[in-house]
C-alpha cells in the first residue's frame, strides 16, 4: 500500500468561521501521511491564532505568518517548504471527504500518474444565487486516462481551471521551477496548471465527488463581483503570462491552435460586451508579438468572425474612438431612461397579469395605475407645483405655514457640519466626540438620548414609518429637547404631529413623492436648491439632510453612520433588525437605489461647491471620498479657531 508523503497546501486569509472545518477534514484523511501547510497570508480576524492551535495539536501541522501578498504567493511560499512526492492545494473555505487523499494517492501509485483530479461538490452558501452550470459541469467528473499530452488534455472536465481537487507529483513542478504568478489578481491556477500539464505524462481523473467548493462566500479566494474592464484588465494579463510561459517551454507554436481557441474565448466577451478598444489593442499586441497571426486558418468561421471585430477594435483612430464612445453612451443613457421608467413597468405590470393571472386581476391592475398617474399628475404635479410656485410669490395663504424655512437661509454660510445617521458602525464614544460641533441627526438617532448626553443641532425626519416606529419604541417623539436648534419635519406628518408634540421647534417641509416610487422599482431623481419650492424624495432621509445642510450654506458636509449596509446589527438601539429588510434580493435592491441617489446628489453638490466626505467608519457607501472621523473633527476644529483669529 502507498505511503508516500502528501504535502498539503492551505492559504489562509481572513477565514476563521470555515478555517477549522477545512482543518479538521485534512488531519482526519483515512491517508494519514500527510504534511499541513497552513499559510497565513496576514489574516486580521483571528485565523492565525486557529492555525497556531493546530499546530500545538497535531505534529503533522506546519503554519508560516506571513505579509499578505496574495493567494500566489502564499501558495509559493507552501511549495518552498513542502517535503512530500505528492503535493495538493485546499482553499481554506473548502472540505474534502475523509478518504479523498488516499483514493487519489492510492490511483496515483497504482497506475504510476503524475497528477490524479476527482470530482466535487458545490457548496451554495446563498439560495438566491445560482451557480454557474459549467461549475457543476466541471465537477462531474467522468474516469479519464491520459497517458499523451495534446490540446484535448485541457478539454477534459476537472482539469481546467480548478488548482484544489488534485494531486501533483511534486518532483515534476520542481524540475520546471514552477510558480505561481503573483502579479496575476486571477487565473494564477490556470496559468499554473496549463504549464504544468504538457510537462506530465499521465494524468488521471476519477469520477468521485470528493471536494466539497462553497461558492459566492463573500471573502471567498475565488472572485466576485469584478468591475467589468477590471476584469477585462486582469484577463489579458492571464493570456500575457501563459503565452510567455509557453514560449519559455517552446510550446506556444507546438499548440498554437489551442492558445488561440482560448484566449481568444477568454477575452472577447469583456472587449465585445464593453467595446472596448484597450483590450482589443492588448490582445493583437500579444498575438502580433507571438506571431500568431500566420495561424488564423486554424480557427472556425465564427471565430475568425469574433477575431476581425476584436481587429478592427483595436486599430480605430482616436477620433473615431471618441466619436463611437459618445454615440455608444448616448445609447446606453437612452436604453437606461426607458428601462427605468416608470412607465414601463406599469405596461409590463399589465402584460404580466393579462398573461398569468387573468382577466379581473388586469383590471385590477389597470385601475390602480390610472389612479396612481391620477395622484402624480393631479394631486403631487398640478397641485404641488401650484402651492409650491404660491410660496415663491409670498402668497399668505401657501407661505406663512412655511415662512421659517426663508428664515434659515444661509445662516451657515461657509462652516462644516456632520450628518448622522442610525448605521450599524455608529458607536456613543464617536457621537460624543462631536457633540460640541454642528450637526445634523437623522430618523432613528433620536433613540441615541437612551445612551447619551448627545443633542444635534438639527434633526431630520421625513418618512411616515420611521415616525410611527419612534413612537412604538420611545413610548413618545422626544422633539422638543432632541435637536438644540431646529427639527426639518416632512409637511405631510403635520397632522399627526401637532396632537401629541410641542412644534415650537419644528420646521415642516414641503413635500412631493412623485419622484420615487419603490414598488415599482423604480427611481426618478429630482433637485431644487430652494427648501421653500419644496423636497423631492432622494431616496434617503440622509439625502433630504444634505439638501437641507446645503440650503443653510454648509459648504463642507461629513457624513457619519451612513452604512448602507444591511447584513450587520444595529448597536445601540431597540430593534437590532435594519430597516425591515428581510432578504439579501431586497437589500440589494435598497442598496442599487441608494447608492444611484448618493451618486446624483454627490453630482448636485459638486455643481454648488458643496463638498461631501464620508467618516463613516466600515460600511458600503464608496460613492464619497473617505476620511477618519478623527481627521475630519480636527479639520472643523481648525476651521474654527482660523474663523476666530480672523474676526478678532
């Protein structure tokens, strides 16, 4: 029976609720021969610590701390320091069955192979996210012996591109020199295993489901969510290295047909899709320099098809370039209008019904939209537009309940201010560090009175629910002694207010909701610098803070507590669950809205010479430049003090 030494690779980063898991199923193989490696690529969360447990516990444990430098290199560093004939690579989210090691050891020794794949399991950590057939199809493996390297080697499922669910004899990658790419963000495994296999004789899949993949984890080592020319970036990058490789070994004109085939396949989606003529202009510059274009007659009549457009990308002139992008864009913005208005999904509502559920729900169906265009035109477009144009002409009857919004013109002209909003990351110790400085609380920061001594200058309010959920958790809406100044108050909850609460200190705002409607996913965005024509629905209420902010002449906003992320649990406040989002489909959906607004009122700021930063810390909003909450506090302190030098 074999017992040669099995030198297994781990890199770890940042893993530590699927580390010990990965651990436990490698030192518990039926194949007990086995050499650990658990690299530590500069995990922050305690993963190391996990690693050094191991190694106190099981003699067969090696562990490195490393910086981190990737996933390459932390492979590279394995391979530095394994001993064993046969090396295997695990990523450290990923299991493998119990006897997995010694069903590929034990095919390896018995037919004397270089390297043995089997098949695998996908793990689907989130329901709402498929997996991608050709995964699947990749580890449904059938029994293949390949005793003669040729192109249809890379063709057989199992082998391509997946690094984990195999064995390598080690002497082999060793005699090559081997490693893996570090400069490569992906494909490092495909470039490593398509230099690999034309070295090897034999090569031996099992159709055994051994491995077991969890795909989409968020930290995962696979990828995710790549920005598209990003990616498209990356992916020339892969093709650069593997013909380099191939050069090296002499192999590039041997299998041309193949590397062609390839990577002209890997590309083109990105250069097609994005029309993008970097990439194009890469890609050619790669063949010309490999002389790959003698080979042409090689491919089919659709790729020779994929092969003149990817051409004729890449040597259009700079003029022609401009005008082709403009043109594309104004397409683009065109397609993205129809798509999201709201129209369209009113039609698609009605199609929707008539096809699936019948004659009375259409009617249904069509009664509420005739209503709904009813109150957008009449109620919240005529009638809005005709109060709000009354205010603007100081007519008694539309402006004195609004008066006071004139009256807090300006009266901040040039000074700096925070806007706080409820977000998970929101901690007392950062509100408290701000309490002497101009701020603006939003919905739920009234809850904050529980925990401290913190009062804004401002509070803001403009949705119903919030109001009503206050109400439920505080027992009563606290206006009257939360903001030091003023609260902004949506004019439509003036009813419901003046019953229970003082308003001596409170400034209704016009309101309109034509411009958003979230039911029917969509989201018109609409912006008037003056607070007295009225608010328009941004989305946000941190979004209707910012309007106000910018009404009142702050000329430098920093935002706090503006997560935008809904996976995490609120801290200091009765109901720990984020505004009512129950899944992941609909956080996401909140989520695409909120940052497309942030985005147009960054664009509306920027007109104005208002500038926006976020000192939130953590969180998901990127859309403004990042600063420390430290940083900002001392910046405002130094406006200050520079104010008071200057009036002394």
């Amino acid at each position: 029976m074999v017992n040669v030494l099995l030198s297994v690779i781990v890199p770890v980063y940042n893993v530590k609720d699927y580390l010990s898991i990965c651990i436990e199923s490698i030192l518990n193989q039926t194949y007990e021969n086995i050499e650990l490696i658990l690299i530590d690529d500069g995990s922050i969360d305690g993963s190391g610590e996990i690693c050094d447990y191991y190694l106190q516990k099981d003699c067969r444990v090696k562990v490195v701390h490393k910086i981190n430098g990737g996933v390459a290199s932390a492979r590279n560093a394995g391979l530095q320091i394994a001993n064993g004939e046969y090396v295997a690579f695990v990523d450290s989210d990923d299991y493998c069955d119990n006897n997995m090691f010694e069903m590929l050891m034990a095919t390896a020794y018995c037919m004397h192979a270089d390297i043995v794949a089997c098949g695998g399991e996908v793990l689907n950590e989130k329901n709402n996210v498929d997996v991608p057939a050709w995964i699947k199809r990749t580890l449904s493996t059938k029994f293949v012996v390949s005793n003669k390297f040729s192109s249809r080697t890379f063709a057989v499922r199992g082998l391509i591109p997946f690094l984990w669910n195999k064995v390598y004899k080690k002497s082999i990658i060793d005699l090559l020199g081997l490693k893996f790419n570090s400069e490569l963000e992906i494909g490092e495994d495909t470039v490593f295993l398509k230099t690999l296999f034309p070295a090897v004789k034999t090569i031996i899949v099992i159709p055994d489901k051994l491995y077991h993949y969890r795909y989409n984890r968020d930290s995962s080592l696979s990828l995710q969510n790549q920005e598209e020319f990003i990616l498209g970036k990356k992916h020339i990058k892969v093709i650069n290295a593997l013909a380099t490789a191939w050069q090296g070994m002499d192999l590039l004109q041997k299998q041309h047909k193949h590397f062609m085939k390839w990577s002209l396949g890997y590309i083109f989606w990105q250069i097609e899709h994005l029309q993008s003529f970097e990439l194009a202009y890469a890609f050619v510059a790669i063949w010309k320099e490999n002389n790959l274009f003698e080979y042409e007659s090689c491919l089919s009549k659709e790729e020779k098809k994929r092969l003149k457009k990817v051409k004729e990308y890449a040597e259009l002139d700079e003029k022609r370039r401009e005008r082709f992008l403009d043109k594309r864009n104004k397409i683009a913005a065109l397609k993205e209008k129809l798509r999201s208005h709201r129209l369209t999904y009113n039609l698609f509502d009605i199609y929707w019904n008539l096809r699936h559920r019948g004659k009375d729900a259409t009617i249904k169906c069509v009664k509420s939209i005739i209503k709904e265009y009813k109150n957008a035109i009449i109620r919240d477009g005529l009638i809005f537009h005709f109060y709000a144009l009354l205010r603007i002409l100081r007519v008694p009857v539309a402006y004195e309940p609004y008066k006071e919004i004139v009256e807090l013109k300006n009266i901040h002209e040039g000074e700096s201010c925070f806007i706080v909003a409820p977000g998970p990351s929101l901690m007392i110790k950062d509100i408290e560090y701000i309490q002497d400085l101009e701020s603006i609380a939003v919905n739920g920061t009234i809850s904050l009175m529980n925990y401290s001594c913190w009062h804004p200058t401002y509070y803001v309010l403009f949705d119903g629910r919030s109001y009503k959920k206050i109400l439920k958790e505080e027992g009563r809406f606290n206006i009257d002694i939360f903001p030091k100044e003023k609260a902004f108050l949506n004019a439509l909850l003036r009813r419901d207010i003046e019953k229970n609460t003082n308003t001596e200190k409170i400034v209704f705002v016009p309101y309109c909701n034509s411009g958003n409607s979230e039911e029917k996913n969509v989201l018109h965005l609409r912006y008037n610098d003056n607070l007295l024509w009225g608010y328009y629905d941004l989305a946000t209420v941190t979004n209707a803070a910012i309007h106000i902010a910018q009404y009142m002449g702050f000329k430098k906003i920093y935002l706090l507590g503006v997560d935008c992320d809904y996976s995490q649990p609120k801290q200091y406040f009765s109901n720990t669950k984020n505004n009512n989002v129950k899944s992941l489909q609909k956080a996401q959906f909140v989520q695409k809205r909120m940052f497309k607004a942030y985005s147009y009122m960054k664009k509306q700021m920027n007109k104005r010479g208002v500038e926006i930063y976020n000192a939130t810390r953590g969180g998901a909003l990127e859309v403004f430049p990042r600063i420390q909450l430290e940083d900002a506090v001392m910046q405002i302190k130094e406006e200050i003090k520079y104010k008071e030098r200057n009036n002394e």
